[in-house]
C-alpha cells in the first residue's frame, strides 16, 4: 500500500508535448502502477496560508504565454479527489478551494507519468506566509497518506534561473552543476537540514535559486523519507545552461 514520493524537474511547458524527458515519466508511471490518489505541491500555485483543491473535475490550467497552439489546446481530464482535499485540510489545515485547478507545473508531467488521467489529483499550494523550516514541517504532516494508497509528489527544479537559460542549449554553467550535485548528495544522506537551509548547500546557491518556488516542493517530497526508503534519481540533466530537470523518488 504504501507509494513513493516523487519529485518531478519539470522544466519548459513544451515537456509536455513529449520528449526524453517525458518518455521516462511514463517510466516513472509504469514502475509506480495507479495509486489511490496524487497530492501534487506545484511551483506554480503560491497563496497567503496554505490551500488544497477540493473539486471532483478540476480545470486544465494554462498558466504561462507565447507558446504553440498544440500546447494551449491540451487538456488533462483527470479526476479530483473532495475525499483526499478534506484529509489534506484535516492534516495541515489548509483550506479547500475550487479556485484553482492543475496547472502546467502538474499536468504538463501527469499526462506522461498517468497518460490515461484516470488517477485523481489534488494540489496543495505553497504557502508564503512560511519559510523553508515552516514548509519542510508542514510536509511531514503529510507522511500518513503514503499509507493510504497517494503519492505525495512535487513538481519545479533544484536549478532554476530564466536570467542565465541559454535558448540555443550549451553546457551546464558549473554553480548550476555544483548546486545540483550538492542537492542530491544531501537527499542521498538524507540531510534535511541542509536541504531546508539551501543556501549553504553549494557556492553560488543564489544563482541556482534566484527564487526559491521551484525548490520548495523538492522540501515536500524530502520530508516523506523514512527508513529504508531508497532513493534514487532520473532525467538527471540540466537543460539551456540553468534549468536542472532532475527528478527522485523516495521509496
């Protein structure tokens, strides 16, 4: 009964429309089966105090511009879950809405890893009124669902810096590698601190973090380790220069 938690680097929205990156998600699916549920945290959805989507059909969001026609079409028809809202606002207090639906950050990875989009999905949000402690210690209040048949996921990127993307690709930019081995030995290890206090974990953090949405979900993830779980890392490559699209599974 008991699912992974699983990170997902999620990269440009044009994964989505398919790709290495999206073939190993489908992997990813097929090794992990249907669970119960799926309680996504997404970079792309930040609230004042903590929320959970509650409907039964939640919307496609298409929360980004400029991109073809084909990717502004798709739509990802998987069910919500009102049942997993109330037991996430049980366990966290966060607060249900129908204000929000899955957007891009859950979608654009969903449709590879459940392609069928017959596993129901609810997203929880990040909180701002919270910094990293305060969001690492909310996720471990997520632990029980694991048991009960969800996988507790995140979706962003440890390196995630627009400014320095290179739009014709090139080699990684060394702090961009540095971070993003520094991030995974610490989930190797099992350093919680040092992933909660990012900014010490490699030189040049910043730059690699310039904004910390994208690495806030890995905290959610991180925080479901528990003894004997394995981990173990995939898509462990960094795209344009400066977005890292590494994903882990925990267990």
């Amino acid at each position: 009964m008991r699912q992974p938690a699983i990170f997902f680097g999620h990269g440009s929205p044009m994964n989505a429309l398919g790709g290495p990156h999206a073939d190993v998600w489908r992997e990813v699916g097929r090794a992990v089966g249907k669970p119960k549920g799926v309680l996504m945290v997404s970079a792309h959805w930040e609230t004042p105090g903590a929320a959970v989507t509650a409907q039964r059909q939640p919307e496609t969001i298409h929360d980004f511009g400029g991109f073809p026609d084909e990717l502004h079409a798709m739509q990802y028809p998987a069910p919500g879950s009102p049942e997993l809202a109330r037991r996430v606002a049980a366990l966290t207090g966060a607060a249900p809405t129908e204000q929000w639906g899955l957007d891009h950050g859950t979608w654009s990875v969903l449709t590879h890893v459940w392609p069928e989009a017959d596993v129901p999905v609810v997203q929880l949000s990040l909180d701002r009124e919270l910094d990293a402690r305060g969001h690492f210690e909310l996720a471990r209040k997520l632990a029980p669902l694991r048991d009960e048949g969800v996988v507790i996921a995140g979706s962003g990127d440890f390196v995630h810096n627009l400014r320095t993307w290179k739009r014709a690709g090139g080699e990684p930019y060394g702090w961009a590698t540095q971070f993003n081995e520094a991030v995974k030995a610490a989930l190797v290890r099992g350093d919680d601190d040092a992933l909660v206090d990012w900014v010490g974990l490699a030189e040049d953090a910043q730059m690699s973090v310039p904004t910390d949405e994208h690495f806030l979900p890995l905290l959610y993830v991180a925080a479901q380790r528990q003894p004997g779980d394995d981990v173990s890392f995939f898509n462990d490559v960094i795209e344009g220069g400066s977005i890292s699209m590494t994903g882990v599974r925990i267990g």
